[in-house]
C-alpha cells in the first residue's frame, strides 16, 4: 500500500518576497484543532549562512494553506542556545497548550547541501569548549503555546553533547508518566555496546516534561535495504491497535522513505506491528530535484479527519507535499505488512 499524493503537489512553496523563506518551505509540523489546521513549516533564504526559521500558516480543508505572516513565528535567538536554527517541528496537544519539539544548532549550518552527505559548517573554537559548540551539533528544544499565534520557546530537552533530533512527544501521559521518540546520533555501536550499528529510534519517559533523565532503550533500528538508518518522523496517534506513527528509513544512497509502525498503548517500548515495506517514497520533481537532489520525503505532521490520514512532509528540502489515505485501511495493511523486531 502506498500513501496518495495530492495531486496539487506542492502545497506549500518558498516566497519570493520574504528574506526568510524564498529558497526553502518543508518539514511541516501540523495539528487539528477547532476546525483549523495549523501548520508550522521550516523555512529558509538564500543567504550564505542559511539560517533556518519556523513559519506559519493556516487551513480549513487541510489542503489549501495560508500564511498569516510575512513574519517568522519563531526565529533562531540571535545570542541564544539556537542562534542558528529552528526547524522541524512536532506539534502535540496537552490539555489546553500546544507543545512543539524542534530541532536546533547552536551556530547556522550554512548551505550544507553543497558539502558531503550530514556535514554542517562550524566556527573554529578552543578545545576546552563544549563539544555542541565545536561540532555545531544537532539538538532539540522545546516551545509551547496557547493559541498556535504565539509561542514561548522553553529550552533544551536533549543532553547537549549529543547530536539528537528527531524528538518527539506523545500527546498524552501513559502510566502517568511522559514519553519520547528520539534519535541519539552517537548511540551506535562504534561508540559503545547499543545494540545498532546505525543511528536508529531511542524511547525514554520522564516525570518532568523538561527532565528527561532516565536511561533510554532502543525501540527500533532499520532491518530492511531501504532504511540503514531511521528515525522518527511524526507525533503518535492514539488508535484502538496502539499508537500510530511514521518513522523515515535512509537507505546507502541516501534516499529517504517512510514507514509505519504501532505500538503498545500501555507499554510504548513494545512495538507491535511494522511495516516491512515503505508507504511513501521520492517520485516526484519537488522530491527528487530539490536541495537534496538524492530524493528526501520527510513528514513530520499527519492529522486524522473523518477517518482520513492526511500526511504534511518535506520535499528534497525545498518544498511542502501532502499526501493522504484511509486511515483504517493504512491500519490494517501495517498489520498485515509486519515484520518481527
């Protein structure tokens, strides 16, 4: 089973006439709330050192998208532990507020896709400076807000000396505690006994949103040729069979595709189903011909509305897609397309 590419494809592209967002739009985080599809979207210019910004825009039908600034709704803090960027947010819903992981660099990356494969710029330092800011490493944060207008950025989730993005919340509390999905770059076996040779999805819980102390396991690592490395790409959604959600394999050419997996609904660390095959792969122009010209689908929101899942993923970096299904239908061929962890 394949997702289905809205046929309007993209539905999110950059804007010339913002500094901030006429080179790149992708890696949409959305959530349904009160008849309104908010989207925040990662988003570029051209400028040498490629700071990265966090976009917004609106919808009623989950297809047609409107900006409602020509402003960012949040930037990289010009003195600040994210000065160089926001990007791919995760937006879950607690109660009454909205929390949103994104991932963040200390210092801009610059335009990374000239150089080789996952290498970002980075200033000279001294040695005695902590490792994030030599390497410029990759981490995340996290922001909340009330009304998806404003937002209040948080501070750091994840241990600073690793490069660790990926993060993502479950919506809601289970055996009282929190939980995430995240993607410990260094926890391969090259640097220790991890039980992976790739980077691959991590899970821990914590009692404090802002704490996340105890020691993770390895939820899933990539089993198949089309996922070497995998992470986690958009928020659990609750479902009689377990939590839902997509998660992106990274095969030795650098392609990106997704798959799918349900976990236990009490028991997050016991994945129950996955898919051996890939739902969604790069086809298209926009995912084949972007700043990645190696072919990237990246989804990092999906919404269920009147029992169809709407898919929001990144282009090749350079653009926003949708794709969608039945939900039930996608359920069931998870089920019946699983292999054994």
């Amino acid at each position: 089973m394949k997702l289905k590419k809205y046929e309007g494809n993209p539905i999110l592209s950059p804007n010339p006439e913002n500094y901030w967002e006429n080179l790149v739009v992708c890696n949409p985080g959305v959530i349904y709330d009160q008849g309104v599809f908010h989207m925040l979207y990662r988003a570029a210019g051209d400028d040498m050192e490629h700071l990265v910004y966090l976009g917004k825009a609106e919808s009623t039908d989950g297809i047609h998208f409107k900006r409602i600034s020509n402003e960012p709704a949040f930037a990289p803090g010009k003195n600040s532990f994210d000065a160089g960027s926001n990007e791919d947010p995760r937006i879950v819903k607690m109660g009454t507020e909205f929390f949103i992981t994104y991932a963040f660099r200390p210092y801009f990356a610059g335009q990374y896709w000239k150089n080789e494969y996952d290498k970002v710029d980075a200033p000279d330092h001294d040695p005695n400076v902590p490792k994030c800011l030599r390497e410029n490493i990759s981490n995340t944060a996290l922001a909340v807000s009330k009304d998806m207008r404003h937002f209040k950025k948080v501070g750091r989730l994840t241990e600073p000396s690793l490069d660790d993005r990926d993060v993502i919340l479950f919506p809601e509390k289970i055996n009282g505690k929190y939980w995430m999905l995240h993607r410990p770059k260094d926890y391969v076996n090259a640097n220790g006994d991890y039980g992976t040779d790739n980077p691959s999805i991590w899970i821990k819980s914590s009692d404090d949103l802002m704490m996340w102390h105890t020691e993770s396991k390895l939820l899933m690592k990539g089993k198949e040729d089309w996922e070497v490395k995998i992470g986690g790409n958009t928020p659990p959604i609750k479902t009689d069979e377990g939590w839902f959600l997509l998660y992106h394999g990274v095969d030795k050419n650098f392609t990106y595709r997704i798959g799918a997996a349900i976990l236990d609904l009490n028991d997050p660390t016991k994945v129950l189903y996955r898919t051996k095959d890939f739902i969604l792969e790069p086809e298209t122009y926009e995912e084949t011909q972007g700043l990645y010209r190696w072919g990237v689908v990246f989804p990092t929101g999906a919404v269920v509305k009147d029992g169809i899942l709407y898919v929001y993923y990144g282009a090749s970096d350079q653009w926003i897609n949708l794709a969608t299904c039945n939900f039930k239908e996608l359920i069931d061929f998870v089920k019946s397309n699983t292999r054994k962890e």
